[in-house]
C-alpha cells in the first residue's frame, strides 16, 4: 500500500511496491497520459513531475513517491478546457504523432515554473532528455515561449 | 609493464568476476528491504536481479570500483547525476535520480549497495557525501545563474 498525492488528490495505491510508477499510473490508476517508451529513463516518454521537478517515471518505484506529489500531463488540463501549456501546443500545432509529448510537457511545465520567460536555448537544453522522432522541434521551442506569455496573462 | 596484481588483489577480482557472471549474478541478500525495493523497481532493469538478465547490461555492480573505494562520494554522485556521454547531444548512458530519490532512500541505496556488491564494511559517512553533493550541485546551479547561462 502506497500513499500519495497526485494532480492534488490524496491516492493509495496497492501495486507491490517496488513497481515503477508509470505502470501504477496506468495500470491501476488508469491514467494513460504518460507513456512507455523504453523502460530505461533513455527517452523521455514516461517524464512526470515528482514534487515539483521531472522524473521518468519507468524508473522510479513507487515506493519512491510516498506521502510526496505528483504531477501528470492529466493536471494541465482537459480536452475541453487545455491548460495553457496545452493550448499552446495545440495553437502552434507542435504535435505530430504525439507519444512523447505529455512526457516533453511535464518536463516544459517544470521550466515554466521557474523561469517566466525563457529562451530558445533554456527550452532546447531542458527538453535534452527527450526523444521525438517526427518533426515539430522547432514548433515545440514556439509552443513554451507562446505558453509562457499564456501564463504571464498575455493573450497569444 | 604493469606487472601482476598480488595474490589478494588477483583472488578479489577473480571472486568478483564469477559473481558477475555467474549463477550467483545478483545482489547478495540483505535486511534493508526499503533499500532492496529501490533497487529492484530503480536499478535492475539495466544492472540486473536474481534469476532475470537485464535487457540492456549495464556494469554489473560486483565489479564497480566506485563501490570499493573508502567514500561514496563517487556512487552518490553517480546515482544523483546518471553517467553522461561525452557527446553532450547523446542521451545518458544512466538517468539521473537526483529529482526522485529523497536523502534517505538514497543513503538506504547506497548503504544496500555496498552491502550486496562487494566485501568491503559499511560507508559510515554516506550523509555527509550526499550533503556534499547538494552543495556541489548548489554553488554549480549559482554559478551558471551568475554567469546567465541557461
């Protein structure tokens, strides 16, 4: 039995507990957001926030994340109400086939949380860790820029 | 010439290489089950469990030298940081779990792995090398704000 909060709900879990997180995120708890890409915290694909900061969530147990939060690409938003970082994807359209996405956004989130207003550069060194092999880098790096005006209170 | 190692050290290296490779290749068992969670739900999918071969062999923990030496600075550093590549554009050969460990589990891992992986006692000042880290990391991340680097 693990206890914690996620997207700032109280959860108790039952899986064993040396089970990597990602899989009681989407096998018990049926959130499908993050993703399996590798198993070996390479890609990037499983990225949720563990008190505030990315972790890959395939290689963290989660005897790891008792009585600590998490954070899923589910606690951005909704389909009919995008948080902003969300709704900046969408309008720069910087999805193609979208798997490693929610991972790359939770990894986004944590930048934007500390850094209001970042470059280019601060982007391309913070999403490092993730792999995308379609091709909507550029279109990304647009997206937090246009996500961190959203959270400024800006308009577009 | 390096010569030849000497009887103890030839006997270590040959007991090591055995375990590594061996029907016994996998952490000895221990009393810190905290610790042996962390290990099999963080490291084994890459270092290796009883009875499963890792899918992607990393070093086998039996013949890291880190684990040998009369500090855990260099393991805690290790598990906190992942091993880079030195193409900088390269994924990491490890992960980094410096964002998911807390102080505790990490000094519970780093104890465990002394313990299931080699001869040698106890590391008796694993919370100071993981202060030391911190502070490391800290005056690093100061510098770079500093410098206005991203």
């Amino acid at each position: 039995m693990t206890e914690f909060r996620l997207n700032g709900q109280s959860k108790r879990v039952t899986s064993e507990p040396d089970t990597p997180l990602l899989y009681v995120l989407r096998d018990e708890l049926q959130l499908n957001g993050a993703k399996y890409g590798c198993g070996l915290g390479q890609c990037g694909a499983c990225t949720v926030l563990l008190d505030g900061k990315p972790v890959f969530s395939c290689v963290v147990p989660v005897s790891v994340v008792e009585n600590r939060e998490v954070g899923t690409i589910e606690g951005l938003g909704t389909a009919t109400q995008p948080g902003p970082l969300q709704r900046a994807f969408i309008e720069e359209q910087a999805v193609q086939c979208g798997y490693c996405i929610p991972g790359m956004m939770m990894r986004a989130q944590a930048l934007l949380t500390t850094t209001k207003d970042p470059s280019a550069e601060q982007i391309r060194r913070q999403l490092q860790p993730h792999l995308c092999r379609c091709g909507t880098h550029n279109r990304v790096v647009k997206a937090l820029q246009r996500a961190a005006r959203y959270m400024k209170g800006g308009t577009a | 010439m390096a010569g030849q190692p000497n009887a103890a050290r030839s006997q270590a290296a040959s007991q090591a290489l055995a375990r590594a490779s061996g029907a016994n290749a996998a952490p000895r068992g221990t009393t810190n089950t905290v610790a042996a969670t962390l290990y099999a739900g963080a490291c084994a999918q890459c270092h290796g469990e009883a009875g499963r071969a890792p899918s992607n062999p990393a070093l086998h923990l039996a013949l890291s030298s880190s684990l040998r030496l009369p500090v855990p600075d260099n393991v805690v550093r290790i598990i906190r940081d992942g091993v880079h590549s030195p193409d900088l554009g390269a994924e990491p050969l490890m992960p980094g779990f410096a964002n998911a460990l807390s102080d505790t589990q990490l000094a519970a891992l780093v104890a465990h792995l002394r313990t299931a992986f080699t001869e040698q006692p106890a590391w008796n000042d694993i919370s100071q090398s993981i202060r030391r880290a911190r502070e490391h990391d800290a005056s690093m991340l100061r510098a770079r704000q500093k410098a206005s680097l991203p």
